[in-house]
C-alpha cells in the first residue's frame, strides 16, 4: 500500500486544517448575525479557492489544495463522506409522527411546493436550453436536473429559521416542518432517481427499474428495517458503552446504508438518508444522543464540505448575471407560489400562506449536492452551478425577514395591552393540568365563557404537543368562539413539567384564546409571548415578582425596552 510522503501528510493537514477553520469561524460569525451557517461556510470557501485567494495568491492555492495527486484524491474523499453523513444527520431530523400528525396539509403544501417550482424550472430549462446548456439534444436530462434542483427545500435552515423567529412549536410552525420533511423524504428519492437516470445505472431494461428500485428499497427500509432498529436500539443503549456506542452504531448504519445503494446501482446518499430516518423514527433513541450526532456532523462535516464548494469553482468568471437573475426568479416565484398556494388550500390565511411560501423557499444542502453531482456529470456548466449557490444563499438571508413581514402586516394588538392585574395569578398548582384549569377557569369567569369547552380545546391542544419553551415559559392556547383575543398569566414558582426544549421547569404560564377565524391573530401573538422571554433575564424578572401588579409592571417595561 503506497503511502503519503511527509510533505503530501503536511499538505493534507494543512488543507483540513485550514478548511475547518475557516468555515467554523465564518459559519459562526453568520450564525452570530442570525443567518444560516452555511452561508458563512460556502464564503469561506469562495475566499479559500480561486475566486480570491487564486487570484491573488494562485501558487499558495496549489499548494495547499492540490486538484490532483494523493493529497487531491484524499480531500475528495474526505469530501464524500463528508456528503454522507450530512445527508444521514438530514435523515435523522426526519420524524414520521410530525408527517402523520400534520400529513393532510403537510402533504398539500408539499405536493404544490414542489409541482409548480418543478414545471417553471423543466418548462423553461425545455423551451430555452440555449441560456443554459451548448448541446440541445441533452435538454431532457437537464430540464429534470433543474425542475428537480427548484423544488426542494432545505430542512435544517428551515427548522433553525423558525426557532428563531420562536414559532417553531406553533401550529404553523409545525406543519411548515412537517411539509419540510415530506419535501425532504420525497426529494432525496426524486434526486436519486434522476441521479440513476442520468448515470444510465439500474438493470438497464429501462427507465423504470431504477425508479422501481428506489421505491421499494425506501418501502423496504421505512416499513421493515425501522421496526428493526426499533428493537435493537434499547439493546444497544443498554449494552454498548454511552453515548459511544450508540452513536458508533448510527455512523457505521449510515455507511452500511450507502454501501447497500451503491451495490443495488443506486447513490450512496440515498441509503445514507433512508437510513437516517430509519433509525431517527425510533422513540428509543436518546435526544442528547442525536444532538451529540447532530452537533458532531454539522461542526465537523458539513464546515469541510462547504468550503470544498467554493474551493471548486471561480466564481467571478463563471458569474453569468442573465443566468443567475432567470434562476433566482425561477426559485423564488415557483416556491412561494407553489407552497403559498398549497398552504392556502390546506387551510390556512393569506398572510399565514405566504409566510410558509417563505420559509420553504429556503435552500440548502440538496440543492448543493445535486447540482454538484450534475456538474460532475457534465450536465451543467459552471455558471448554472453559480447561480444554484446564489438561490441557496440568497433566499437562506431573505427567508427570516420575509417570514416576519407576511406575519407583522396586521396591525393587531398587542400581548402586553391586553392584560390587567385581574388576569395574572400567583399559582400554586401542582400539575400542568391543575394550572391549565386554573388559567381556563380565571379567563372564563371574566369573559363569560363556558369554561368546560374552552378547557377541552386548550387540553386537546396542549395533549398533541406540549406548549413548554426555554426560559421557564409556557404558552398553552387554543382557537374559540371569541371575538377578541384573551390572555391570562399564572406564576407558579415551584415550576411545572410543560415539556420544554430545555428540560426546564415551567413557572410562568400564559394562556392565549384566540378567535377561529384569527389564524395570524394566534400567531402573532405567540410569537410576542416568546419574544418577551427570549431572553432569560427577562423571565428571571417575572419569576422574581410577588404580586399580580408587580408582574403587570415588569411586563410593561420589559416591552418598552425592547420597543
């Protein structure tokens, strides 16, 4: 076995090393200024290739990222499985209870999410391949390439979106991720078919085996194999050293997945995401166990694969601008109106439709990869891959900011104005249920409503999902019969056990009714609720009250001070 010469060994050092740093440090400063990491990490890149540093610097570039040689096969390397485990970390975050819980309008949403982006990026890839590609014979591969590239979505960016704007736990919230996952579920299968297609991989009778193929590996694996890992995992937990031996058991199951596909004549990526799901459905499966994996993963891996992207490519000579502004137009437009419209049918308001368009028009991984694949392949050139980075880039910046500008058009008031000391209590329940009752109980007598219905509505919401939020907040509420909007407050010092991200106990509860009609009403205000305590000196000062007054009045300022 032929082995690295010291100096190959430093090159390849120095390239990790140097890779690695870069992109943490760029992925933490975007993370800093409450945009995706990725973005950070891709600029990294742009930085570290020939864009900037080859321009420059180019014999120091070929130095440290030779294309070629032992040190340019092992980054490679590196560089695949790097793409492996993201798309297993992509995998895991995929919960199939969320998909059966939300699946009637996750599935509308996902189903005109995806349809309507497909046909404007093929209908236009079909009809005009001369803007994008030199040989028109190959425009059917490259129309599917593109439809297939506009529309998905990127999980991850989406989830961490929506923590941020703090609703990711609402009903919205919820069924935004829920549709995120089936585009996910249904996008990596459809990437992998286009993949099979376009490598002419299958048993070679036709199109259809490979097709066939995928489906019922994926039926296979989601069906049989989950049930499987469903048993094993508690085994392996209890048997096997903690967290190592669990975590090495996912890793190696992620690999064994891509071996699996590869040697059917399908890509490695898809049984490395299949298997992720497999394995991240199970209820066995420790949360500090998968964020260990998680955290793993995305700080070790997807910084080298990032960088790697713009170390590919110059990105000032293949910046084509016509391409770039017919991609960017294609992705946005084809997305917000596709998974707008699908939220629309499904039931939700103008503005609440239009904020899901937002957030899943939010790019990422996919996208990356499969353009990275396709200009392997030959079937894109450099610039269309250009413009597949500014779409993922660009809508990852813009998806926070159009998200809050659909949901703060209505000029609705406000959490703090409609409270007075009558509607705050200091609590001394003993279980979530008691307070509930008790805030239900304190709304209702006001209010003159029937406080058995209005606590069956609050219950049946609170029992689907658990309303605790970090910073000892819970905000459980439901939609009634009402005209105007009612917010009630208890403080209970002791804290209660609302299920919190942050394992933490809940000791100030708020309870939301809202009309049925006020989609964006309820969510408005929910995302006030947990703007007030984002910040965990503010709840500290809540806690610290001793009477209903004093909590109105701490309330009153807290607001004027981040006014």
């Amino acid at each position: 076995m032929s082995q690295l010469s010291s100096t190959e060994l430093f090159q390849f050092i120095l390239a990790i090393t140097v890779m690695l740093g870069f992109g943490k440090g760029f992925g933490e400063l975007f993370r800093k200024l409450k945009q995706a990491p990725v973005v950070g990490e891709i600029i990294a890149g742009i930085i570290l290739g020939p864009t900037i540093l080859g321009y420059f610097f180019p014999d120091l570039l070929k130095f440290v990222f030779p294309e070629s040689g032992p040190v340019g096969y092992s980054l490679e390397a590196i560089t695949q499985l790097s793409i492996l485990f993201l798309l297993l970390a992509v995998g895991l975050e995929v919960d199939l209870g969320i998909l059966i819980r939300y699946g009637k309008s996750a599935l509308i949403t996902t189903f005109y999410g995806m349809l309507i982006p497909f046909i404007f990026g093929f209908a236009v890839a079909f009809l005009i391949p001369q803007f994008f590609i030199d040989n028109p014979d190959e425009r059917l591969i490259f129309a599917l390439f593109l439809g297939t590239a506009l529309s998905i979505s990127a999980l991850p960016i989406i989830a961490r979106t929506l923590l941020d704007l703090n609703i990711f736990r609402t009903k919205l919230g919820m069924m935004i991720i829920a549709s995120a996952m089936f585009n996910d579920l249904i996008g990596w299968i459809a990437f992998s078919i286009f993949l099979s297609v376009a490598e002419g991989t299958g048993t070679g009778l036709s199109i259809v085996s490979p097709i066939v193929l995928i489906l019922l590996f994926t039926a296979v694996m989601i069906v049989i194999v989950r049930k499987l890992f469903h048993r094993m995992i508690p085994w392996v937990q209890k048997e096997l050293s903690w967290p190592g031996g669990i975590i090495g058991f996912i890793m190696v199951m992620g690999l064994v997945g891509a071996l699996i596909t590869e040697k059917l004549g399908m890509h490695t990526i898809l049984g490395a995401f299949i298997m992720g799901v497999a394995l991240g459905d199970s209820v066995h499966l420790r949360e500090s166990t998968r964020e260990i994996i998680q955290q793993f993963i995305t700080n070790i891996f997807a910084p080298l694969f990032f960088v790697y992207i713009g170390l590919r490519i110059n990105f000032l000579t293949a910046f084509d601008p016509t391409i770039v502004i017919i991609v960017l137009v294609l992705g946005f437009a084809g997305k917000i109106i596709g998974a707008g419209y699908g939220a629309y049918k499904g039931g939700f308001g103008k503005n609440e439709s239009f904020a899901v368009g937002f957030a899943m028009n939010s790019r990422g991984v996919l996208e990356i990869i499969l353009s990275l694949f396709a200009l392997e392949m030959g079937i894109i050139n450099e610039s269309l891959f250009v413009g597949i980075i500014f779409l993922v880039v660009i809508s990852s910046i813009l998806s926070g900011p159009l998200i809050k500008l659909s949901l703060g058009k209505d000029k609705l008031k406000g959490f703090v104005q409609l409270l007075s000391s009558e509607d705050i209590v200091i609590s001394n329940a003993v279980s979530k249920r008691d307070a509930v009752m008790e805030l239900v109980e304190l709304a209702c007598s006001k209010h003159k409503l029937d406080k058995t219905n209005v606590f069956n509505e609050v219950w049946k919401r609170e029992e689907s999902l658990s309303t605790g939020i970090e910073n000892h907040l819970a905000i459980p509420h439901a939609k009634i019969d009402i005209k105007k909007p009612i917010a009630v407050i208890a403080l209970n010092k002791d804290g209660l056990n609302f299920e919190a991200a942050d394992n933490e106990l809940s000791k100030i509860i708020v309870l939301l009714l809202t009309p049925k009609n006020e989609n964006e009403l309820q969510l408005k205000l929910l995302s006030e609720v947990a703007n007030l305590f984002a910040d965990k000196t503010n709840s500290k000062e809540i806690i610290n009250s001793d009477s209903s007054e004093e909590i109105l009045s701490k309330l009153v300022k807290i607001k004027s001070r981040m006014e």
